[in-house]
C-alpha cells in the first residue's frame, strides 16, 4: 500500500483511478486500501466541491421515478391528488407533516426535503 494525502487536483484524479483498479478485488490489503483510500477522497471533496442538497421537488420527482409511484400514490403522502399537483408544480410548499410521512414512507432523506 502506497498511499499519500490528497493534495491537489492531479492527487484526487490519480485516486480515483486507483479506487476504480481496486473496485472489484477481494484480497484484504487492497480493501484496506480501498477503505483509507474512500476516506482520503471524502475528505479532499468536501474540502473542494461545495456539493448542495438536492432541490425537494426534484428528490420527489427522482423517488418517484425510481420505484415508478404514480402521482395517485403520493396522494397518500400529501393529503390529496390536488396537493400532489400543488406541489409537484411549485405552487404550495411542502409543510413539516408531509416531510416527515415522505422521509418515512418513501425513504427520502429528510434533509433532501428540506433544501437549502
């Protein structure tokens, strides 16, 4: 293992490729590497890519095309067909209650409904 802190950009690329050689190997060292490797990226990403939660209508639109939920179904979750069409068009704001039964119930993290 020849690992070294990620510093710039040239770094972060050479890591990743390594990542990619790494992927699919089942030897204990190079998961090791793997691990230190996931940790060094993380690290360096969050440090230089300033990555913003997903906007909450699109994490809708996104879980719903996922597991294919037709707007009738996420009626169950926002109180109404008419509420769906509201808040899928931007029209209403999604309050705390419809949050909460759409993170539970569709398993979309909280935050991501949220937004900024």
């Amino acid at each position: 293992m020849n690992i070294h802190p990620i510093r710039s950009e040239k770094d972060y690329k050479k890591s990743l490729k390594r990542v990619e050689e790494l992927w699919d190997s089942t030897r204990k060292d190079d998961l090791d590497e793997l691990d230190v490797l996931a940790t060094l990226i993380d690290v360096y990403e969050k440090e230089n890519y300033n990555i913003l939660p997903p906007d909450p209508i699109e994490a809708i639109k996104f879980r719903m095309e996922q597991e294919n939920i037709s707007k009738s179904e996420l009626a169950e979750y926002l109180g109404g067909k008419n509420r769906v069409s509201e808040i899928l068009s931007r029209k209403r704001k999604l309050t705390v209650d419809m949050i909460k039964k759409l993170s539970q119930g569709l398993n979309i993290p909280a935050q991501s409904l949220i937004g900024q």
